[in-house]
C-alpha cells in the first residue's frame, strides 16, 4: 500500500525485498523496479549501486 500512496503523489518507487513475491506485488501496485537482497551489506551495496544519491 506504501508504494500506491507514493505513486500518487508523484514519486518513482524502487521496491526491496528478500521475497520475490513481495516484489511482484510491489510491481503490481506500481514500483517501477523492484530487487531482492539477502542481507544489509546486500542491501546497501545494491542501493549504492542502483541510486544516483
């Protein structure tokens, strides 16, 4: 539902998981990318590669 509200108010949404069926929700309800990690190190350097931050 998290990612419906901020579609509406106009953001781009990037779902992570460790589940692969939370992310076909996710892309469902509107993320327009969604990435499985296994960990936090995973995690980060996975946003760290993906994000222009």
């Amino acid at each position: 539902m998290a990612v419906q509200f901020a579609k509406v108010e106009g953001s781009q949404v990037i779902a992570f998981s460790r589940s692969k069926e939370h992310l076909d929700v996710a892309k469902k309800l509107g993320a327009i990318d969604a990435m499985t990690f296994r960990g936090d190190q995973e995690f980060l350097d996975e946003l760290n590669k993906n994000m222009d931050c």
